[in-house]
C-alpha cells in the first residue's frame, strides 16, 4: 500500500505544479483501493479484530473501531473519487478542493496503516491461536491482489509499471 501511496503521490505533486497528471494512475489507485481492500482485505481484518475482542479485549481497544475506520477510509476514497471524475468531466473544480481531498485520502491511509502496523498486527499475532486463524482463513475466499499479485489485472497494469519503473530509478 506504501507503494501505491507514493504512486499517486506522485501524481498529486505534478497536479499541484499545474501539470497534468497520469490520470490511469491516478483513476488505478482510486480503483485498487475501491476494490481490493473493502472487499477482500479488510473483511478479512475486521474478522481478525472480532476475534482480537475475545482473546484481549485491551488490545482490541487499544487498536479502537477498525470496522468504522474501514469504513471511513471507503468514504475518503468515494470523495476522492467524485472530485477526480469532476476534473476529468472538465467541471469546474477549484484546485485546492482536490489537493484537500487528496491529502486528506493520503493523510488518512498512510495514518491506518501505521496504527495496524504498530498496534493492530501485533496484537492479533500475540493473541490469536493457530486455530483462529485457520477459522478465519475458512470464512474468506482468498483472492489474488489484482495488482501486486502474479499476474495484474488489465485495469492495474499501468499502475504497476509506474510503480515498478519509479523503483527501477531510485535503486540507481
């Protein structure tokens, strides 16, 4: 998700500099986030976060409401969404109405993330049992991630070349 954070923001910088940005890129990232996470990765968390309450009820509360931040970081995606078809319909759009709501969508994602990894995974591996897992696993269908599996799907392909290319130039 980092990867695909930076990817778009990337094209926010250029937005702001008053260039135009890789609008597939853009339109990929909004998509991705749109699909994969609300329909198969965070079902998947807001199970484990059930099961986090039973085992240890802190830790679940240390972590707080993750069904309602999913939920909420859908939401900040929607209206990100709504303000980049507004741009593309050549509406009229004041330009820090869309920075706002992209840094807003940044600001938002990047902050979830930092708190599973801080708190939420780390609390779920120390109190889940081998058992729960599996319980888990059994009640989800697995799906490869369209874009950072095998093979990405056609709508993600731009996507994950510009992220692979930006990789390949700042190995140099």
């Amino acid at each position: 998700m980092a990867k695909l954070l930076n990817a778009f923001e990337r094209q926010l910088a250029a937005f702001d500099r008053g260039a135009t940005p890789d609008y597939d890129i853009v339109r990929g990232v909004i998509d991705y986030c749109l699909t994969y996470p609300d329909l198969y990765h965070h079902p998947k968390e807001d199970l484990v976060f059930a099961r986090l309450k039973l085992r240890d009820p802190a830790a679940a509360e240390a972590v707080g409401d993750l069904k309602a931040e999913h939920d909420a970081l859908g939401e900040t995606t929607r209206r990100l969404a709504a303000a980049v078809r507004q741009v593309l319909g050549e509406g009229e759009v004041p330009r820090d109405s869309v920075h706002e709501t992209a840094a807003k969508f940044l600001s938002f994602y990047r902050h979830h993330i930092e708190m599973e990894e801080e708190k939420f995974f780390p609390a779920a591996l120390d109190a889940l049992t081998l058992e729960d897992w599996r319980e888990i696993e059994g009640e989800l269908k697995e799906r490869d991630d369209p874009l950072f599996g095998q093979e990405p799907e056609e709508r993600f392909v731009a996507l994950r070349q510009n992220i692979l290319d930006w990789e390949q130039e700042n190995r140099r």
